[in-house]
C-alpha cells in the first residue's frame, strides 16, 4: 500500500497492513530478535570496510534537564545529580588519605527519554507482543521478561545509511511538522543520493527530516509528542520488504504527527514493531553526519548502536556512532 | 619505577609518580581529552581493518538489580522500573486507540554502578583535576563543567587490544585477589599472546583478571570495592610510556586491592587521572571475547566504547562493542 | 478462629478467615477508606484531650541509606543525593547575588522502604482488591486510581494505644522471632497494662515486639523480610471485631514470620487489607515512647500518622508523631 | 525596619537587617533547632486544647506529576512508579501462592518539589549556616551534616495560627503577584481575624495569600519560581521579634516576588535562615483550612508538621495535618 486508506478506519488500516507486513515465525517461534536476525556477520565485516577516514560522529542527543520532555507520559528529562564533587574534595571533607579526591555521580531517567532505541517489547497490538507473544506474558512491572533490550545487547552495529530527506525535499534542509515522507520520497532521496544510498538487507537507516535541526535553533516547543515530520504509515510496506534491519530518525516518534488517520496513536508503530519486529530509533542527532556525507558525496558508513545493557528494558538509551 | 617504592609513604610515592607521569599542558591549557587525543583519525581508520570476521560482542555486564553494589558510597544498582506494562495494554487499562498498547520504562543508578568509564573529572590529587585544574572549579554539584563525559562522547572507538593475563599468570584463567599485576606481567603476556597483542599509541587495552568469571561463579562476595586483581601502582609509568588511549579491567577498581601501601586508596587512579588523563574502564566482562581470542590466536579487534552522552557526569555506563 | 487451622491449607483458611472477616460493603459499594471510618470526628476530638505533658514522640525510622533492605523485590533503602551544596556555595560557585547560597536534595525509594502505612492498593486476594474491587481495574502502572493513599491524606489523627508485647511477654522486652503473638496474648497485655490499653473502635493500635531494639542492637540481618515476631493469623478475628481503625508495629511485615503455614506468604495481609480494609504500619520505631509509656503507666496518646500525599499510591512513608 | 530600604543594596539591607535580627548563640553553640526551640512542651500541651470539633484537614499539596515545578534549578515533578500492580497480579504473574496479590511502588522526587519544610542548612550567608557554622562543614554532598531535617523529625507540633491576608487584603480573598506583605498589613489582619490570630512565642504561623486557590484555577504558570504574593524583606524584624517557631505559606517561595531589590534572590531568606534560625514552610494548601476557619471565626488549630524523617536533607516533604 503505497496509495490511499480510509482515515477513518486505523483499526481497518493497521490490521490489513500487519497482514501483509508480518514476520512472525520467520526466525521461529522463540526469536526474540527481529529484523536483526538480517544483520550477519558477513554483513557486518563488509561494513567496516566503509571506514574509509576514521572521523567518528556520535549520534546522541546530550542527556540533561535541557532535553524535549515534558512530563507527558510521565516522561521527564534526566536528572543527574552528584554524589560527590569536587568542591567536597577541594574542601578537604571527604575523608579520603594522601589527597586522592573523588566525584560519583546518579542519574534517573525514563529509558524513552532521549536518543534511544524502542525494543520489541515498547509496542503491542490488541495485546500481541513481537511474534505473537501475549503482551501480559512479555511485559509485566518486572519489564520485558522475553525481548528484553538486553537480547540484543551486541548486535546493533553494522552498516548505516543516510537518508537526508530534509535535504531532498525541504526547505533549507528542514521538513516542515505534518510532512508525511512517503516510499516514492525514500526511493527519490536515494535515487539523488547516489549509489552509496541504497538501501538492502542488514541496513541501518537514518531518515533526516531536519526537526531537530530546527528544534535546535527555535527551541523545543512540542518536539515530544507534538506534530513533527516522519515516515508515512504507508511506508510499511517498504520497511518490510528492504529487510533493514532498523531505522532511526532525528524525530520523536520516527512516524508523521500528526499521525495520518482522523483519530489514531503511532498507527505505524504498530505495524513495525510487534508485526514486522523491526527496531526503531529515535530522537537521534543526524546533522554533523549528515553535514558531512554531504560534502564527501557519500551516505553509507560504519555503524555502532549499543543500548545500554538493562535488563528486562523495553527500550534503552544509546550513543551511537558512526564513523566515515 | 617497577621496582619498590615505601610502603608506609603513599602520599610521597603518589608524588613522585605523578612528576615523572604527567601529561599536564602536553595537549594545551584548554585540553579535556587527555589520552584520547593519543587516538587519531588515522589510528581509528586502521583499527577498522582489524574486523575480519564480523562477530560482535557485548562487553558490558547486565544493568539490573543483580549487579555488584551493596550500597558503599552510596553506589547501588540499577532500579528499573515500569511507567507502563504489557499486563495494562492486556488488561485494556491504557486508553489508547486502534489496539495500540505501549510499554515505557525508566532508570535509576549511579553511574559508576557497571560497566563503565572514569571520566577525568572522577579523580583529583590534593584538589586538582585533571591538566592542572581546581577541583571544585571543575566539579560542582551541577556535575563536571569542563570534563565531562559529553567531551568525549565520540571519540572512543580504535584499536582494542586484550591482555588476557588471567590466562597467562593464573590458574585456571582467574588470577587470585591482591595479584598485583606488574610491567613485566603485561610485557610478558603480550609476548605470550604474541604480535596482534603488541600495544602503542592511541591503543585501548583491556586487561582480563579473570575475577569476574570467579564472581560470575561464586557470587559478588566483595567484586564492589573488596580485594581484586589488578595493575600494580608500579605501572603508571607503563601507562603513561606507552601513550595508550585507554584502559579497562573486568574488575570493580583496575587496580590492585589491597592497594600495595600500608594505608591507602586507589592511589594508581590518584596518578592515571588527573596526571596522565587516562581513560580507565571497570567492570567490563571480557570473558566471550577472551575465549574468541585464545580460539583465533588474535587479540585485537575493532573496539566501540561509547560513553552514555550524560551532561557533566564524571563517568558514563557504557556498552563496549567489539568486533572481530 | 483462635484456635487451630490447618497448615498445609492457607488457601481454605484465608478463604474462610476472609469470609468471617469481611467488611466490604459496610459503607458502600464505593467506599475508599475502610476501617479509617471507625475514627470520626467524636473520636478524634477526644483523643486531644489525652495530651497531658506536651511530649511529642517521632515513631519514624531515619530515612537512609543505612536502612534494613537488602534489594528484595527491588526494594532498595532511600537514596538522598544533594543538587546543591554549602561546600558549593562556600566555593563561591552558585551564582546567587548578594552573598545568598543554598542547598537543595532530592531523593529516590520505594516507598515500602521504611517507616509506612500500606494502602488499601497494596495488597490482592485472588485478584480482587479492598471491596470487591478486580485488583487490575484499582492499581496499574499508572498507581492506584480509586484507593490511592490521597484518599486518607487527612485521616489518621487519633487515639494511639501502645501495646507493648514484647514487655509483657519476652525476655528484655523483646519477642524472639517467629513468636506469633495471638489474641490472648493482646488481650493480656492490655490488661496487665490497664485501663489506659483498653481498645475499641477508631483506635490505632501499636504492638511494640521488640525486634526493632534487637535489629538496633545486632544488625539489620533479615529485617526486612526474614524471621519476626508479630501477629498470628489467628488475630484477624480480633483486628475485625475490635474495629480499630489501623495497627502498626516495628517489624518489617507486621505478621509472624515465618508464616504459619506450610507454605505461604503473608496470609494476614490477605485477610486484613482486601477483606477488613484495615490500615497497617510497618516499621515504625516505638522504642522511646514504649520507655515513656512504661514509665508513666500511661499506654494512650494522641497520635497523628500523615502519609505523605503521593497521588495514586499504594502505601506511603510516614513520620508519626505521638503526643503524651 | 518597616520603613525603606536602599532597592539598589541588597547586600548591605541584608547585612543591616540579619545584625538586627541574629539569634546567634541564643540556645548555644551547639544549637541546631533553631526557632523550634521556642516551642517547648507546655505550649505543645496548651495547643492540644485547641481541639474542639476534631476535624482534620490536610495541608499538604498532591505529590505527582501534575505539580508546579518546571524544571528550575533540577527540581522537577514527583515521578511515582509501580514496583508491582494489581493488573499483574490480575494476570498471575507474580508468583506468589495461595491467591495473594501485590502492589508496590517508589518515588524519585525533588525534597523541595512541594509541600515542605525547610530546613536550617537550605540557606546560607555568604559561606555561613545557622548559628555561624562554615557552609561547607555543614552541608557536603553527603548531606547536612549538622542540621539535617531528623534533628527536628519530632518536634513541629503545636499552636498553628492561620493569617488569611488573602481574605483581608486581597479581592475575592486572593492577593495579585508582586504584592508585598509588610508587618502592618499582618497586624491589621490579626485585628481584623480577632483574638484566636493572636501570634506569639513558639506558634506556628500559616500565611494565605490565595496564589495556590488562582494557580489551581487558572493553571501552574511560573508558580515554581515566578512573581507571587509574599512577605516583604522588611518583616524580618517581625519574625524575629514576635519568636514564633514557624511560618509557612501558600506560594512558592514564602516572600514576595520579584524580590524588593532591582536585582535579588530570595533576601528575607538570607536573613530568616541563617540568622533568625527559622524554620519555613511552602507550598501548602490552606484553602480548605482558611474556609472552615472564617466559617468558625477561629483562626487557632493544633497543628502536626512531621517531616519526612531523611537523614541530612536540607528540607523535606511533609503533610501538615490540623485539627480544629
């Protein structure tokens, strides 16, 4: 489905499209891992070949209390704070023998906080987790007892794509909030991009849309949860039959927001997570990667997107980095 | 220094070590990188030649409740816990539209409570941090101002090199608690290992104890701050020579405990921090990667370390990714 | 029941205690405060006139990291961390005009660390919560959305009874653990105390075991969770027919444990939230007003039990005060 | 002073005003109670007769997510989540026999992120605490080590004495943000309230400006923080004089806002913490007090204020409970 659906039917949509867009059973009935059963091993040593400078760009959004959230969903910004400093130290009451001096810190935040990866576990259909689990039996308030983040603790990384849409079609690099990025707008970008772009089994896709970008300059405003650009719930077609592997936008919610049905919640999320089991991440930084993939004329590199190893995670916080 | 020093005189060793160790001024007055700027461009293009087969692993401990930390210096482990469950989305208590069900979660933790990097403004020696700097002017309670980890958020992938001295000084692979590892232990062992274990500049290096695989086995007991194998004080000079980028064990502190004088804390981080400006990392879990090492004969790879990107913190969890 | 049950059946003895006991419906179908309905205005009005010396009691445990838990079920002891300090201010570095400075903390606990009242939300019999309430329509990841301890934010000031059992029947004042304290033992106490233990309707009862002065002594051991003295699931005719509005005691879990049955966990709990919709304290420290009590042959006071007004809680920590 | 004041010299209006008003050495060297001293055990017992209905009202704000804090200075929203809830234990995953069911949940929060005390080491003087102790030996990132909230866990209770200077002074009994309260303005309202408002030596004084009655209609706003109602600096003599144990009120930050001076932040507090030693209370909720209150045309209560017991904080939360 590339073309038209009825608005007023999500539920209709979503079901149809997880139909045709499913991949349960594919890796067996105990697979825990999705899409990332397409990122071999041959796949990942022909990726490192793509170093070709060894400039490394790490992807992440900072994590403090100037970050996009707002409390909705209960989710906040970090709070970091110390459990010792420099000033204790400087101040002589630490206690410590021949002048060694130290500083701890803590942080708390939500997982789905900042730059991050959404796990199998983060999204379910009328109950049905990733490969047709009951959610009830996935997900319960001791967190994912199944597909967990830690289950891919060591695979995420491989070869990436930059797909600068906000380039190829907005307005000084930026999509406007509302822009619905279609597949004939990925194949487009690709086709602009040149041969370094496209798009196969195993990829990691980074989709710029430039809102982060604007975000950056005009201040957050409603970047978490508000209306922003991102992938057409058409699209899930494309995303299944390219077999990547993940996708990553500079976006909250990877999706278009609002999201394109009259009444409806990450219709898209719906299909790509539980049905497809794809991983998605989200709120990444693209501009300083993409400023130069621009330059160099080139869009595929290195990729290494590690969550960060908690268990029982529906979803986890990342640094990625690509280098060139 | 590898041969004695006083025991009773730590303060007085820890002096003298730091004069003949410091790298103060070496990258100019401004510099917050420290050893990282050993790790150039050219150094992490090479290092990308290493992957070979394309197998990846994880070298972070889990991140769960299971963890080490019994509560000293306030350092706990991790709590997670669950802003919304697959038993709601099942339970249809959630609210959402078209049979979407979601789940979120979020973080407590110190960050020195795993797998982790030492940010250079972890350590002072009689109030100065790193490059000379006052502590209480780098570390306040707002976090670290000119250290932190977000200055490096990027930079911490290149050649990694194993040091599997457990396996070369142990027996069974584990060396015992208060093994204090000596220059000659490590030449030793890379001569052992053998030419892919040869260690220069802009290298990472990972010396395996063997002491999280006894933990692993027979329980914490002590992992969190009790005795440990580890480098001998006597190193710092190998440290700093061998202008190396970085270095991590699989134990709690690096470094030997007891530390080797009468009264004394961590007096080698006292010397590698603010005086050399190393990168140290603890708690890893280099036990996969040891065995892949042992089976190929080759002990290095293509290392990715990077540091969550938290705002000022003074050291960052990370999810180390090594490929072979 | 005072007399025997049967060991190896807690489900059939709860199922029938629960009948025996039951209250739901007492104040109708919606009631969300259950025995707190016992203590009116009347009631309360006359427990001010027990104020005789003007003596305020804190019956709260400290608040920190030095606290009994040991991580089960993710209860950890409170972390308190500062956002801001006087050795930052003293430094110089806050920013302030005018010489101001200041310090700000924040903390992270479960809120059944410590010093609490359970709310009618924290515990289930067989799914069904206090009233006949189905447990997954009352307490979701969201927090408790009828019984939420906000409901009772203004309620618990009244008459407190002491009723020191470990006096009465333990050497030194302290029950040794695994003592099940039945009704005739409660019934002694009171009467070997006198006229000012008597108890009736509206009362908060405090039964001091001793385990708190024994823990203070020797360690925390398995206070939280292990052996204790504390009331034998025979008391629950006695907690339903006494209609008092609440009972707190110094032990972790206010009943015996080990339980008295074969295999069980807190089968009192089961009987005294869901079904007599009872109030209960745990972990209160009683020890300074059971000397004052004892020493005025006076065991009724004026008490005030605040739970801290955390919306949608299921228990809450609390900072009794009692007046004599 | 009640007269003027220079508004371009904070500085020197501050160090004028707290030479005038230091209780300095007034209980010892050794004091860490501050104006709590002032209420000692017969006042307590006199106030219990304050009781003559035995209605209790909560004076407390709710603790969640829907609270004032935007973020400022790290103080952030209560986050409240759930360990355990009722639609697992509906679901049968918790593992626990005979049929109970559990609910569990923790807190991350701010200790000044609502109704609270401050406490003696919240604030400092240039570099000095409460009765002229060094800032930085008072208040590490460990905590306040001399006058941590537990010193006074048991102490604030007493006479309360409500002053509605929102009703006196304001229209619809709400004062406009930027008003300045001044000594006169809080004698024509005990005039006016009549002779249950009399204030004196070891009261507890609550102050109602009606700001929390128009942020709860019209929403938070900059209520963290912002312009507000509030004591002016000139009543610091006041404080001082009329030796009251306590005031707390309905705003934000207890004096008026903006401050009096072209540029300041938070005078009077400079002078009322370190130097008077007194304790403050903000953001309460007296609305429902202050109506029974004119109702009754009695403005006294017996009034409890137990701070949540956390060892070393600087502040804490509590739940004021008055009974009239």
């Amino acid at each position: 489905m590339t073309g038209t659906f009825d608005r007023t039917d999500p539920e209709g949509a979503i079901a149809a499209m997880a139909e045709r867009c499913s991949n349960w059973g594919r890796w067996g009935a105990d697979d825990v891992r999705g899409t990332l059963n397409f990122l071999d091993e041959a796949k990942r040593r022909d990726a490192a070949g793509l170093v070709r400078r060894g400039v490394a760009f790490s992807l992440s959004q900072p994590f403090d209390m100037h970050g996009p959230q707002k409390g909705w969903r209960r989710r906040t910004n970090p709070v970091h704070t110390m459990l010792d400093t420099g000033t204790d130290a400087a101040a002589g009451v630490q206690g410590f023998p021949h002048g060694i001096g130290g500083a701890d810190d803590v942080i708390s935040m939500p997982l789905q906080c900042s730059t991050q990866w959404d796990g199998l576990g983060h999204i379910f259909d009328h109950g049905i987790a990733w490969n047709g689990r009951p959610a009830g039996e996935v997900v319960t308030s001791q967190g994912d007892q199944v597909t967990g983040i830690e289950t891919v603790a060591d695979a995420i990384a491989g070869r990436g794509v930059l797909l600068d849409v906000g380039r190829a079609f907005g307005d000084e690099g930026e999509l406007p909030d509302g822009f619905a990025i279609t597949e004939e707008q990925l194949t487009a970008t690709i086709r602009r991009q040149g041969e370094t772009s496209r798009v196969g089994r195993g990829d990691i896709v980074l989709v710029r849309t430039g809102q982060l970008t604007r975000a950056r300059r005009e201040g957050w405003g409603d970047y978490a949860g508000g209306p922003a650009p991102g992938l057409s719930f058409t699209t899930a077609g494309w995303l299944h039959r390219s077999e990547i592997t993940a996708i990553a936008t500079d976006t909250w919610g990877f999706e278009v927001r609002p999201n394109e049905f009259d009444d409806a919640f990450q219709p898209l999320h719906q299909v790509a997570i539980p049905h497809i089991g794809l991983f998605i991440g989200e709120m990444w930084d693209l501009d300083a990667l993409a400023t130069s993939c621009s330059a160099d004329g080139s869009y595929e590199f290195w990729l290494t997107a590690a969550p960060l190893r908690v268990t029982g995670a529906v979803g986890a916080p990342v640094n990625p980095i690509a280098v060139t």
